[in-house]
C-alpha cells in the first residue's frame, strides 16, 4: 500500500485552491492537476509500504502528534519545485508558525527510527497543484499571471490523516487510515 501523512486544508482555503484549480485547468499548459479531492499538505510520504508495517506507523503518527495542538495557517504564494524558472510541481505555499515545522520534524524522525528515510530537502509547507508532464513546459513565468487570483486567507488545521492513495485509472484515490485529532 502507498501511505502519506497529510494536514487535509480545511474551508475557506480549501474553496480558494479549489477556484484557482479550477481557472488553471482552463489553460493548455502540459499539466497533470490534482483532482478536487487531492487538496491537502503532505507531511511524509511513506511510499509503497508492506501492509504489516502499518501498526507501528500509526504509533509514531500518534506519538509525533501526541500535544501538537490545532495549527493556525494561511495560504501563501504559488511556487514550484525544483524553481519557478524550471518548474516539475506546481504548488500553494503555506504560511505556517514553527509548531508545524515542529510536528513535520517529529513525525520525520520517528518514522526514520523505523527504516523510512528523511526528505533530503528541507521542509516547504505547500499543497501541490499539479505536475508538469515528462520532456514538457509551462510558458516562462506563466505562474506570475494567476498569483493575484486568490485570497490568502487563514484557516486552522485540526487534523492529521494517514492516507492511503490507491491508483485508479481515473487517477489516484486517497483512503484514510487514521485521523487524528490535533487540537487536542
């Protein structure tokens, strides 16, 4: 099974990246967009795990989370990995205060007492809008025309879910595992 922990991105924020989807799937650029329902902030990606590993996955989830508290966030500017010059993903920031950081860094190294690797890159809290094709591009700058089009509006993230994605042929579908509740 292929396993994430994710921050879902609640209402207003969600409604925002959903209208700005919605503008940029209007274009032709060469994109795979994330379906309405993939809209969230990734924590780990666990990758293709062995369905016997997922107990102890779900205690370092718990334990990471365990006094974190709810995270107040707001959405941020869009960007793109590797840069903006040579974009391969296409995202929405996330302002966020160090307790997110914090719960990344935890959730990070419990899970690499467990054999899953660290992220080689430092922690950028986004959500993914979509990803450019293999060999293709988008126009120069083309992220610059649609930044003022949504409110960077704040909202508070109550949840962390361990999501399963199982792949479709209309594209992946997430399952949730565990939802744990952050404002505890």
């Amino acid at each position: 099974m292929r396993l994430f922990a994710a921050v879902p991105i609640p209402h207003p924020a969600r409604e925002q990246i959903l209208e700005l989807l919605g503008q940029l799937r209007k274009g032709d650029w060469p994109v795979r967009w994330v379906h309405d329902e993939g809209v969230h902030m990734t924590l780990k990606f666990f990758g293709e795990v062995a369905p016997e590993r997922l107990d102890v996955i779900i205690e370092a989830l718990r334990y990471a989370a365990e006094g974190a508290g709810a995270l107040g966030l707001k959405l941020g500017g869009l960007g793109a990995f590797p840069s903006r010059s040579r974009p391969r993903i296409l995202w929405v920031g996330i302002e966020a205060p160090p307790s997110l950081e914090l719960l990344q860094d935890r959730i990070e190294r419990g899970c690499e007492a467990l054999g899953f690797p660290p992220e080689g890159a430092p922690f950028q809290p986004h959500v993914t809008l979509g990803r450019v094709r293999e060999g293709q591009r988008i126009p120069t700058r083309g992220l610059d025309s649609y930044s003022g089009r949504f409110e960077p509006v704040p909202f508070v993230a109550q949840e962390l879910v361990l999501y399963e994605s199982v792949l479709t042929t209309g594209g992946p579908r997430y399952e949730s595992r565990l939802t744990l509740d952050l404002g505890n």
